[in-house]
C-alpha cells in the first residue's frame, strides 16, 4: 500500500509533492477529506506514538496553550481526530513504513524507500 495525507494548502506540503515520485499513491487531502479512526489507528500501529503525529508547530496548538499541558497519548488522538491541522504533514506511508512530517531526513528516508 502507497497513501500520502497531506494538505493542499500548506505550500511544504506541495513542494514535498511534487519532488517525490506518486506514482501509485492513494492521495488524500485532510481538509477536504479528514483522517478516520481506522486510518490514525494505521499510522499509530506503523509510528507507535500519537504524539510522533502531532504537529506541535500547529498555530491551534499555541492558541489552546496545549504546550503548557501535560497530554497523554489519548488527548494526542483526540486531538488528531478533532482537528486537521494537527496532524504532522505530509504522512506518506509505504507498504509497512511510516514517514511523518517534512523533515529533510525524513524525506530522504522516503525517496529511498520508493526507490
């Protein structure tokens, strides 16, 4: 299985997409079409963490002033479910491997997986 989350308008997230090759993706823009229970359920049995999925970087984050509180992992998925755009983008995952967020490791780890 290939699946890419990402978000349309984040422009890293165009950027990321159009310098890896998605051939053979299933594409699926959270805005539009927000992540379900059984699909957070996948990313968490491939990342073992909510917390590995969530943007902390997130403006809603400083806003809620969730960083000054202590989050178990079950408000890390509430959070994911509730809202969008705290999901860690993009989230590409190939076959049984996860890759979370934009960093430039991460990335390279992912065109190395994909070949």
């Amino acid at each position: 299985m290939k699946k890419v989350y990402f978000l349309q308008t984040c422009d890293t997230c165009r950027r990321i997409l159009k310098e890896v090759n998605l051939d053979g993706f299933e594409r699926q823009e959270i805005k539009s079409n927000p992540i379900s229970v059984n699909q957070l359920e996948e990313m968490y049995a491939l990342s073992g963490s909510y917390e590995a999925l969530f943007n902390k970087r997130a403006k809603l984050y400083k806003a809620m002033d969730l960083k000054n509180q202590d989050l178990s992992e079950a408000d890390y998925r509430q959070y994911l479910l509730d809202e969008y755009t705290f999901l860690k983008r993009p989230v590409f995952i190939v076959d049984n491997s996860i890759f979370i967020g934009n960093s430039k490791k991460e990335i390279e780890k992912l065109k190395e997986k994909i070949g």
